[in-house]
C-alpha cells in the first residue's frame, strides 16, 4: 500500500488528486492540508509514502517545508506542483523527487 499525503492550497486540486489516485490500485490517501504547518503536523503522524506539494502552498516558505519534511523520521518521496515547473527545477531539483505542472495532463 501506498500512502499518500496531498498538500495543495487550492480545495479543487486536492479534491482532482484524490478522484485520480483513489483509482489506483495499491494507493491510499492518508491525508489533505491547505497549508504548510498542517502538512508537517500531519506528516509526522500519518507517516505518508509520498507527499504531492504545491509549490506555493501558504504558511511556511518551501524550502522550510522540504527540509522540514526531509528529517521525518521516515522521510518520503516529494512530488512538487507548480504552475512553472521549469522555473522551479534548477531551485529545488536537489530537493524533490519529480515536479510537474498543474496543468500537465493526469
């Protein structure tokens, strides 16, 4: 099974992300936050596999959130959104696992 956490400012997004992978075999949502200081509370606890992170989620700056993230006891795998994800692959390449576009195709 596979945990994922989305993190996503935009309730419409977090709600496209959940439809799609809850058709994924294998694929379990353990949890959606519109904010940074709920992601890290939540990712504590809920120990997810992967994190979907929006780029601009509001409340911490995002490199706070991926070091943040990063020192997890059990530490997952990132996938960035952005609306630029080009703009942001030289700034946090080192940092994520993939990004890709909010507007890149399922």
């Amino acid at each position: 099974m596979t945990r994922v956490l989305l993190a996503d400012q935009h309730p419409n997004i977090r709600l496209a992300l959940a439809i799609l992978l809850n058709k994924e075999p294998g694929v379990i949502i353990v949890g959606s936050v519109s904010e940074g200081e709920g992601l890290l509370a939540l990712a504590k606890s809920a120990q997810p596999d992967i994190v979907i992170l929006d780029s601009n989620l509001p409340g911490n700056p995002t490199e706070n959130i991926l070091a943040s993230l990063h020192c997890l006891d059990h530490p997952p795998k990132i996938l960035l959104l952005s609306n630029s994800p080009t703009a942001l692959l030289q700034t946090y390449q080192t940092n994520v696992d993939a990004i890709t576009g909010k507007n890149d195709p399922p």
